[in-house]
C-alpha cells in the first residue's frame, strides 16, 4: 500500500512446472486501486492440450512498492 492509503496491484500468471519466461505472465498494474479490475486476456503460446493436463496455473495478485526517499 502506497501513503496514500491505495495500492498499484498487478497479477503474475505461472504454469507450473517450469521456469522459463514462456511459462509467466503479467497483467498491466492498476495504479492507485484498492479495488482493482483487470479486462485481460494473457495468452499461452505453444501450449498444447496434453501440457493443460499435466500443469497447473498459479496466479498472484502482487503490488508494486513505491518507495520516498
């Protein structure tokens, strides 16, 4: 939560197993939102019907911390 009492909240989006970069997403960050909405479509690439069964999405809804030095 920023000082003004509001939030820049964002979601990562990662399937599981894996670690590379094809394999996360990220939303574009609300700015100043305690109740965020996002109107998105992250799509997977090269992502085949047997891989949906074999792996599991994890999704985070993160903020972004601005910091006043």
């Amino acid at each position: 939560m920023d000082f003004n009492g509001l939030a820049d909240p964002y979601v990562k989006l990662h399937l599981l197993p894996g670690a590379s970069k094809a394999n996360k997403l990220k939303t574009k960050t609300i700015r100043n939102s305690l109740n965020p909405s996002w109107n998105e479509t992250l799509t997977y690439c090269g992502i085949t019907e047997e891989d949906m069964h074999r792996k599991t999405l994890r999704w985070r809804i993160q903020t972004e911390l601005v910091l006043f030095i």
